[in-house]
C-alpha cells in the first residue's frame, strides 16, 4: 500500500534580522513526512528547530522555498487560510504548553471547538472523549495551576487532538519533565500514532528522546540531516 | 454558534475571572457618589477623565492573561476577525461599566465624548498587544 505524503519541504530558507546582522535560521531545508510516521528532529538550542515547526504550522513563512502540508501549499494560502490550516489540519504544541491559567481543563481543551464554530454538544461529547483518552477524567474542572507538570503537557496534548489533526508538532515536549514523565508522553505520542494514523514530528535537545520514534533527523545550524542509527 | 460568538464568549470567561471588572467596577461605583450628590460641572468633566484611566487600568490588569489567549487562539487557528471579536467584546464590556457614573451626570455630548475615548483607548491597547504576539510567536 502507498503511503501518503503528509509533510513537504522543499529548499526552505528562513532568515531573521538581529540589528544590522542577518542571521540565516534555515538553510536549504528539504525533507518528506510520511502519514502515521514520528519524527524526532534532535539538535541543540538555535539550531532552528522550533522556527522550522512554526513554518510547518504556517505560523510563520518561510523566505524561499515550498512547504506543502497534507496537499497544501502553504504559501499559496493567506492568513485566514492558514488559520483554517492550523484549526483542521496541523495542531502546534509550544514548549511552553500555552495554557490559560484562568480556563479550566475542559476548557482550555474546548479552545479549537469553539474557535472552529463545533456545536455546544458535539463540543462536550468531544473534549469528554480525549481527556478521557489522555486519562485526565475527573479533573476537567480543575485551573491548570493545580495539575503537575506531565499533567499540563497531557492537556497541551488534548487541546491539540481534539480536532483529529493529520499533523501534530510538539516542540520539545518533554524539556521540563522528569524522566518517567517524558516516557509516559512519548508513550501517548505513540498511541496517538496507532490510534489516529497522525504524523507527529517532535523537536527536542534530549538524543534520549529519538528511542521513541520512527525516524531520526538532526539539525544544526540551519541545516537538516538524516541520522544513521549508528551516530546516536 | 459561529467562529465569532466563541471568540465573545471566552471573553466575557477571561474579563469574568480577572482582576480588571473588580477594579473597574469598584472604581465605578465609587464615582458614582460624585454625579449624584456633588452638582458640580469642573467635577463631572474630571470623571470622564477618570473613566478613561479606569478602562485603561482594566485592561492593564488582565493584560498577561489577553496576550495569552492571542498567543492561543492564534496556534489553535483563529483566524484575524475571531481575535478582532474577542478585542471589541472585551473592550465594549469594560467600557459599558466605566461609562455608568457618566451617564448619570453629565451630558449627552461627555457621554458620547467618553464611550469614544473608553473604546478607543481599550481597542488600541489590545490590538497592539495582539500585533506584537503575532509578531514574536
């Protein structure tokens, strides 16, 4: 059976400017994410890795170069397509969680349901099944301040499945939790995998992390490389 | 329920749960005692002074929690007019308390004066906080 191509890079190039300086973050990027596949992109701090995820979620476009996500061309899409993008297909989870402190669980989950238009009973029915699925039930009414820190990535990981993206991005998702925390998430990333056939690519500092995927790439300065089992 | 009375909706959850609509509210029914038992027109004018600077406060207070939520809504694929709902949803809440002790003393045209400062100054402040998280996220 052919696989389906999810992600699409295609000599991506991104550039900021730092005063008078112009740093160049992605150099001729170029790389294809399969449907139901984990990628691990493993590199150190400034490699641009996260900028490289933020232009796979259409966060953020890239100087030159083409990034197809799931058939579309991101740069072909305005910012209201984009937004659909990111509300459909592809869910971003930032290394921060990006929770609000003054929702509840339920409904920091709700957030994409009620941003999509999804009815208030397709809404319930919905958030109750995947904080069930990341075994949070009985703490849907709770403030994110009172959950742990695994609990708080659990909920970053609900907000981000609960419109069944093709494409999930987690950027370096287990950078502030323990080692028995960050088992458990890379656990779930695989089921997610199993359950929901979705491509999940995650950035981390940490070679420990690469067990768990499918496949291996490592960035650094800009640029993006396979990596052999045998050099980790 | 459509794209923008979501974005309305979280709103009022945010204002309801910060610390801006106990401040502006406090504030506003302070000033209420100077329109109803202090008839004098230096002092009505200066409320409307006050008034700005009580919706201004307000949005200050909860401005962490606003930039959050953009940051948010921006990765969870709202798009431009969802936020823009959000920020005159916000705006008009604060500014509808701030204008309560005006209404009572002043006229019509430091009403009018009031509601177009109270918004405008609220809407800017959360549109430049919006531009800025769109443009370092």
């Amino acid at each position: 059976m052919m696989r389906e191509v999810a992600v699409l890079l295609r000599d991506v190039w991104k550039s900021y400017k730092f005063g008078v300086e112009i740093v160049n973050v992605l150099k001729n990027v170029n790389a294809v994410f399969m449907r139901g596949e984990v990628i691990g992109i493993h590199g150190p701090s400034g490699s641009g890795k996260t900028t490289l995820l933020k232009i796979i979620a259409g966060l953020e476009r890239p100087d030159r170069g083409e990034v197809i996500v799931c058939g579309y061309n991101l740069n072909l899409l305005d910012e209201v397509g984009l937004s659909m993008i990111r509300n459909s297909i592809v869910s971003y989870i930032p290394q921060d969680y990006g929770l609000i402190e003054s929702l509840t669980v339920f409904e920091n989950v709700e957030l994409p349901l009620l941003i999509a238009g999804v009815d208030k009973l397709s809404r319930l029915r919905k958030v109750s099944e995947v904080i069930k699925y990341i075994g949070l039930n009985g703490k849907e009414w709770l403030r994110p301040t009172r959950l742990s820190g695994g609990e708080r990535q659990r909920v970053a990981i609900a907000r981000a499945l609960v419109t069944t993206p093709s494409v999930l991005l987690a950027d370096e998702p287990t950078a502030n939790l323990d080692w028995s925390n960050a088992i458990k998430v890379m656990e779930l990333f695989k089921d997610i995998k199993k359950d929901f056939n979705t491509t999940i690519v995650i950035v981390t500092h940490d070679p420990r992390i690469l067990e768990f995927v499918d496949r291996s790439l490592t960035m650094f300065e800009g640029t993006l490389k396979e990596i052999t089992p045998k050099t980790y | 329920m459509d794209f923008k009375s979501g974005a309305a909706l979280t709103a009022i959850k945010i204002l309801s749960r910060g610390k801006g609509i106990y401040i502006i509210i406090t504030t506003s029914s302070l000033l209420l005692y100077y329109p109803i038992f202090v008839k004098n027109p230096r002092i009505t004018y200066l409320l409307v002074v006050i008034s700005v600077l009580n919706a201004l406060v307000a949005v200050l207070a909860d401005i962490d929690t606003h930039k959050s939520l953009f940051y948010v809504f921006r990765i969870c694929g709202a798009t431009p007019s969802t936020l823009m709902a959000y920020i005159i949803t916000t705006s008009s809440v604060i500014t509808l308390i701030s204008l309560i002790p005006i209404t009572i003393g002043i006229d019509v045209f430091g009403v009018l004066t009031s509601l177009l400062m109270n918004i405008s100054v609220t809407t800017s402040l959360l549109y430049m906080s919006y531009i800025k998280v769109r443009k370092y996220s």
